[in-house]
C-alpha cells in the first residue's frame, strides 16, 4: 500500500513526495537538509536537528529496490538494443546517464518515502 507515488487522488493530504524526494526536505521542519549526498541522507537536519538516522533504520529493502531497478534497466537496454540494434558507443552514452540517474533517484524516493512514513509513524 502507498507504494504508488502517481497513484489515486485520495493522498493528497500527502506534500509531493516526488518534490521532498527531489529537494530532500525534512519531514519535520521542510529544509532540504534531507540528502548528504545525492542518494544519501543525512545523519540529522541542520535545521530542527530531526535525528534522521534513527528513522532510516530498519530501511534494509533499499538493497532489492536498487537491485530491481538495475534488472529492469538492463532489461530495457537489451530491449533496446535488440530493437534499434544502436551503435555500442551509442548505448553507453544512453544507458550509463540513465541507470545512474535512475537508481540515484530510485534510491533518494524510497529513502524519502521510508523516512516520511517512519516520521509519521512516531508522530502518533
Ligand atoms: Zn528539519
């Protein structure tokens, strides 16, 4: 449930995750102090001082998102390849952008998503 982010209209009670997951913004107080790095977070928010660790823990799917999403972009590639029958230089040039940036945003959602969800959690 709710794994669906373009999904049915009756979360809009739910700030765009796709935009806290985009900015990194912290659930608590909205800074984008989410993210350390791209795919990383932040220990803590530098604004409210939300400890953002302890609410990460226990996010141990993220290994199998990363790994579905490599399997369904090597899928695709092949797909494409097989298809267009693209030169191999033309693949890389497609295919490494893509993967990195779809796994580096695969990854920033679904932490984003966990967090938000842990964040609530305790808000109750
Ligand atoms: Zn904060």
């Amino acid at each position: 449930m709710g794994t669906d982010p373009a999904g049915p209209n009756d979360q809009k009670g739910q700030p765009g995750l796709v935009s806290a997951a985009l900015s990194g913004l912290c659930p608590r107080c909205g800074a984008k102090t989410l993210f350390a790095a791209p795919a990383a977070l932040a220990a803590e928010c530098d604004g409210c001082g939300l400890d953002i660790m302890a609410l990460e823990r226990g996010g141990r799917f993220v290994g199998v998102v990363t790994m579905l999403l490599a399997l369904v972009l090597i899928l695709a590639s092949m797909g494409v390849d097989e298809w267009l029958r693209p030169p191999l230089w033309a693949s890389f040039l497609f295919w490494g952008p893509v993967t990195v940036g779809s796994v580096i945003f695969g990854l920033r959602f679904y932490k984003t998503m966990w967090v938000y969800h842990q964040y609530e959690e305790r808000a109750e």
